[in-house]
C-alpha cells in the first residue's frame, strides 16, 4: 500500500484529503506544520508528500527543499491557493513533481498522486542502476490510476482501434495519436504500453502543452547538481526514467521550434546527455505522441518540424470521437458509474431510460474526459439508486429536448403560409445556434443578434426554457 504525508495547517482540508485519498486504498498520514511534518519522515518512509505552500511555520518552497535533500526517494507535490506561473517553475526545479491549485477535485488530485507515485518510482529504478551501463530491464509494475484505464467497446470505431492498438502494440513503432480532446489519448497510450514487450517497464507521461523554454531541457534531459542557479540536486528527466519502457509526450504540438530541435537529436541518436553532464546515456525508449492539432497543418505554416513529424509518424492512429461511437457510450458510462460508486461509497445500480437518451443524444463536445465528468457529478447527486435526469447538468438535459423538438419540426408537414413558414425557420434556427455554442444562453443571443430576454421568451414559445 503506498504511504502519503498530506501536511496542511486547516485541518479540514487534510481531513478530507486523507478520507478521499484512503477510499483509494492509499495509508495517509497528517501533519498540520513543517516542524510535525519532518517528524513524521524521520520515522517512517513515504511515497509521496502533499504540502500546502503557506504554513504557519515556513513555506512549500523551504519544505520542498528539506524533503529533496534528506529524503530524495520521495516524491513532493505543492498545492496552493494562487496560481504564480514562475513559482511553479522554481518549484519543479527544486524538484517538485508538480504544482496544483485549489480548489482540488478529486479525480485531478487522484491522476495527479499516480502519476507522481509512476514518475517517482521509475526515477528510484533508475537511479539504482549505473548511468554508464545499457539500459537494463526493469522488473518493478507501475501503478495505474482505475481511471486511467483502456475502456473498449463494441462499435465499428471501437473495433477498429482495438485492432489498430493490438497491430501496433508488439513492433518498436513510435506511434501518433491524433484525435479530439478529451478522447482518450493517454489511455490509448497505455493501452500499447500494456501490450507490449515492455508492459513491465516504466511507462511515463510528459504534458508538452504546459511546458516552458526555461524547463524543457531539465525535464527532457535532467540536470546535475549545480548545473545552474538553483539546481540543488540531480534531476533525472524524462526519457531516463522512461528507459526500457514508453515515453508518451502529451500536446506535442505545443512544443516551440528549438525544442523540437533538441528532441530530434535525441530521437535520432537515442542518446542523452543530463544538464552540466559530458556523460553519455544510451536510450532505449518507445516513443507514443499526441495532438489534437493537424501537425501536417502545422508543418505548412512553419511551426513544427517535418522531419521530426516523420521520425514520429512510423504508425498513426485516429481516435474517434464520442459522438460517433454509438451505445458504446452506455458502456463507458456503466464504467464510470463503477469508479464513482468506489470513490464516493455509493451503491448507484444505472440510469433511468430518460437519461441514457439523452447521453446517447449529446454530441459531447468534450468527448470521454467530459462524460466522466458527467457521470461523477450525477453519482454524486443521485437521491436514489438510479440516476435521473434531473442530476444532469442543463446542457445536456436541453440538448436532448431541443433534438426531439427539432425532428418533430421536420416530420410536421410543410406549412404553405409564409408566417408560419418564417416562425418555422426561426425557431430551427435557435435550436441550430443553441446546439452549436452548447446552450450558452449568452452566446446564442450574441449569435442571432437579439437579447437574451428574446431569447428567452422564443425558447418558451417552443417549450425550451430552463
């Protein structure tokens, strides 16, 4: 069972931290200071430290750089109250495996703890072995979210991706995923990990969207101790805690110019060098990108490299859309439904035929990501132990309404006169424009020119209010 240190001066966060994060089989301790906190690493050893930045007795910072010296096999995360872009940076420097904001929502803070346990895990095996030597295999399992998981289903786009993942997941092909957001993409990823040769090999994610010029380097790379101003230890970067095993590098295409650059060089050589090192280390890491961006687009306008694109693209997959993948969507919900009821201790058995209309209705824009959303928020409301639509969020429950409006308008025969000819187009016009801006009231008045009151009172003329 992996141990977590949560240390928070109000109680009530670390109370609620600690029940949230024991329902997901983790042993947590609480400290509510610095001097308490240390205690508490002096005596027992922890996968991971959640530190608040303010306490009464010192700071995230100072706490930060206490944990990385006396006990670098552990993992640190920052949470704070205010979002400071170059705090962030100093602190992943120091060593910080991220930095998050309040408020926190329990399934950010949860992928957040995996993902920081995985990182840490895989820079502890590494750390072990020689960096001179070739890259050896490594026997340690990492530790997957539940979330996380590859949900198939029984569609034709399903099908089809399955059995592109099963084509590709035992060659060495990098591969690109390309698909809207929200579609699953890491999961994909983890999928071929999974079904590889090197599925017992670490298996580590890089978000390239939220990476800077100043990072880049550090987190691809490493750094040694002294390297530069602030470099109070040694750093193992990405591709070295990924040997052996999959280096999957989310948002690729938010990458600038000359760090593709350093990214090509490594790719090409398969080898590294840390920050302030002229030692050399051998490489042996499949390389699994996303992008919810044409890169071919990309390429034309000078943004991103060609022949970068090429070493990538040995194998390319599309991920299809929520909206086009039919009842499998019940399924995914069903899935869900299951991760709530873990998390939160509920018993919710399913969903009331009105709402698995309109989930098979929506057009998801924010595709699997936002239907778990959904799925959680309704577990958490439902009264009983099936879910009705009243604890869906309005945009969903009016986009099922205003579909089944908008086919009877179309079955009804054509009026000949020209009044009720132009109410007609009018009112398929609102539904039209609600459905493109997602029931946002304020942008559909925008969109048809007319204030929200009209707007109003035209949605109830067609039994669409709220």
């Amino acid at each position: 069972m992996r141990k977590i240190l949560i240390v928070d001066d109000e109680v009530n966060i670390g109370v609620l931290l600690s029940r949230f994060l024991m329902r997901n089989s983790f042993s947590v301790s609480t400290a509510t200071s610095g001097v308490a906190a240390m205690e508490y690493l002096t005596k027992e050893s922890y996968d991971l430290v959640l530190c608040d930045y303010r306490l009464e007795d010192t700071d995230g910072k100072e706490m930060l750089i206490r944990i990385k010296e006396k006990y670098p096999s552990t993992g640190v995360i920052i949470i704070t109250g205010y979002s400071d872009i170059k705090l962030a940076v100093e602190l992943i420097k120091l060593g910080a495996y991220d930095y998050i904001t309040k408020p926190l929502y329990p399934d950010e803070i949860l992928n957040t703890i995996n993902k920081a346990i995985e990182t840490q895990l895989a820079l502890n095996t590494a750390a072990l072995e020689p960096a001179q030597d070739a890259p050896k295999q490594k026997s340690a399992k990492l530790t997957y979210s539940p979330a996380e998981n590859f949900v198939s289903g029984n569609s034709p786009a399903s099908r089809e991706l399955m059995k592109q993942i099963q084509l590709v997941a035992p060659t060495p092909y990098s591969v690109i995923l390309m698909g809207e957001s929200g579609t699953g993409k890491e999961s994909v990823a983890k999928a071929i990990h999974l079904n590889s040769p090197r599925k017992n090999n670490p298996f580590v994610a890089m978000d390239c969207g939220s990476l800077t010029k100043e990072l880049a380097g550090s987190e691809f790379f490493g750094h040694e101790k002294g390297s530069f101003t602030g470099a109070l230890f040694t750093k193992i970067g990405h591709f070295e805690m990924a040997n052996g095993g999959t280096l999957f590098l989310d948002e690729v295409g938010n990458l600038s110019y000359d760090i593709q650059a350093a990214l090509l060089r490594t790719v090409q050589e398969r080898k590294i060098k840390r920050i302030g090192s002229t030692k050399e280390i051998d490489l042996d890491v499949r390389i699994i990108v996303a992008t919810n961006e044409n890169l071919s687009a990309a390429i034309q306008k000078g943004r991103f490299r060609e022949d970068l694109f090429h070493r990538f693209n040995e194998f390319s997959i599309d991920l299809p859309p929520l909206r086009n993948r039919g009842k499998d969507i019940m399924i995914f919900a069903g899935t869900f439904l299951e991760m709530a009821n873990h998390d939160l201790g509920k018993n919710v058995k399913g969903f009331s035929e009105e709402v698995e209309e309109c989930f098979l209705t929506y057009n998801w824009p924010g595709n699997v990501r936002e239907l778990k959303n959904v799925v959680r928020r309704a577990a958490l409301l439902a009264e009983t132990d099936i879910i009705q639509v009243k604890a869906l969020p309005l945009e969903i429950s009016t986009y099922a309404k205003a579909t089944a409006i908008e086919n009877s308008i179309t079955k009804t025969e054509k009026p000949r006169d020209l009044k009720n000819a132009a109410q007609e187009a009018e009112y398929e016009t609102i539904l039209r424009v609600l459905r493109e801006v997602n029931f946002n009231k304020t942008k559909a008045a925008k969109v048809l020119n007319i204030d929200r009151k009209t707007l109003y009172n035209k949605m109830k003329a067609i039994n669409l209010e709220n």
